[in-house]
C-alpha cells in the first residue's frame, strides 16, 4: 500500500560530468515507478539533456518550447514504456546551457501550474556549480550528490556540497556513491567525503545506497533502456530498486523547503 504524502522532489546533481547521474535519476524514476508509484522526471540539464535516450522515448517538444512560450509544460511531457513522466529538456540548444536566475523563475511558474497527481519529482540537473544549477538544487527539499571513487569527482562533488552549503545553507544532502566495487567500498567513499564534510563544513550528509559498477548499464544504454528492464537481475537493477526503497522509506519533509519554492504551491501541498 502506497503512503498518503504530498509530493516529494529530488534534486540529483553531481559536482563533474560522466559520474553516472542521469542514468541514477532515471533508473531510480523507473524504479519508483515499479514499486506503484507516480513519477514525474524533469530533465533540467537543459543544454544537453539525454534522459530521454535511456528511456526509449522521442519528444516531438521540450522545455525550451516552454521556456519561449510556444508550449505549456503539460503539453511537452511523454509518458515512457516504463510509467515514468518525463519532461524533456532541450539537447544541444546553446542558449539553455547558460540560464540564469530569470529563467530559473520561469521553471517554478511553469511547475507551478501543472495540473498532476505526482509522488515523486525527480530534478535531474546539470553536472557542475553553474548558478543554475544551485539554484535548482535550492528550489527542491532533498538533493542526491552523485560521485565516483576517484579524485577528480571527489574533489567536484566536495565543491559542490560547499556552495550549497555554505552559500545556500542547504541541508537534506544525501551522498550516492556510484560504480563502486561493492556496497562495503560505497560506505567507506561516504565516510571518507562525510569525515571532511563535518571536519570543515560543520555539515553531515546522509546516506541510503550505493550502486556497484556493472557492465550491463552501459548494455542498457546502449538499447536506449533502463537497466531495471534490459537486466533485471543484475546487480545495479538490485541496487537501484534498493535506493529506491531507501527514498520512499525517508520521512516526508513537512512543507516546502526551497529557497525558490520549487513547485511547491501545487505539487507539494496537501493533496
């Protein structure tokens, strides 16, 4: 039996590119969506967006026709073979990769008016600290930090946990560690990044799940196809349905806590 809970919006960001974090945001929307749950996925890496492409689907619009007012946002949004909503950004328009706080706003009004009984958003951001992107993560009520076990991506997603940190005084920052040898090596990767996190941020991450590393992600990909369904079996389908458990187990964040009040007026209030 599903919870009686508003809405629930995540924010899944990375400090560098190519650690994985659409592919978690879309296997973990695919995998909400098998335990029954309804899922809305944004795609908000609005110069390069792909999600898409792992779910199979072609949108005939996307959400740089909202943003120029040739569209409504529910007019955009495509259902996926798995159940998923996804609202599909703009891949390969320049002038998306660069927004600011003006069209950050924007976002929020077009969230604001969508008329959808969702359980779940999932704000797949940008990779990087680009103003945009903090300013999304600020906007949603819990942020997943996607990161690799190698110095570059630890190194980014550490400067990413301070901006949002210190200079949005954000909380609800959970570390997902992905392609790690074993759940054993993803716990010792949030400890370590944790250990700094407290020693000189004053700040404590949260920790659900990590996903090992498995060739049959880059298979699944490869058929345009989560890997919950390409290889259901395998072990980073068993992981992402964990971490799906895991979110869906988290108590609700009572009210809106973003800085820009995400979609809240609609999507997280009293249903």
């Amino acid at each position: 039996m599903l919870l009686d809970r508003p809405t629930e919006v995540i924010g899944v960001a990375s400090g560098k590119g190519g650690v994985g974090k659409t592919t978690l945001s879309v296997n973990l929307a695919v995998a909400l969506a098998g335990l029954g749950h309804k899922v809305l996925l944004f795609d908000a890496d609005l110069g390069l967006a792909n999600a898409q492409l792992s779910l199979g689907v072609r949108p005939p619009y996307n959400f740089s026709h909202v943003l120029a007012g040739t569209k409504t946002l529910s007019e955009i949004i495509v259902r996926s073979p798995q159940g998923v909503m996804l609202v599909p950004g703009a891949s390969g328009v320049q002038k998306m990769a660069s927004i600011g706080a003006q069209e950050v706003g924007q976002i929020v009004a077009a969230f604001s008016e969508l008329d959808a009984d969702v359980d779940y958003l999932i704000v797949d951001a940008a990779a990087g600290i680009a103003e945009s992107v903090m300013l999304l993560m600020a906007a949603t009520q819990r942020r997943y930090i996607v990161v690799r076990d190698e110095p570059s991506s630890i190194a980014d997603a550490y400067g990413a946990i301070k901006v949002l940190t210190r200079d949005y005084g954000l909380d609800q920052l959970y570390l997902v560690p992905n392609m790690v040898a074993s759940q054993a090596a993803g716990r010792q990767l949030y400890s370590r990044i944790n250990d700094v996190c407290g020693r000189f941020l004053g700040k404590t991450l949260h920790y659900l799940h990590s996903i090992e590393a498995d060739e049959q992600i880059l298979n699944s990909q490869r058929h345009h196809r989560s890997v919950l369904e390409h290889a259901p079996s395998s072990a980073a389908a068993r992981d992402f349905r964990l971490l799906a458990e895991a979110t869906r187990a988290l108590d609700p964040i009572d009210g809106p806590s973003g800085a820009l009040q995400f979609f809240m007026e609609r999507l997280c209030g009293p249903r």
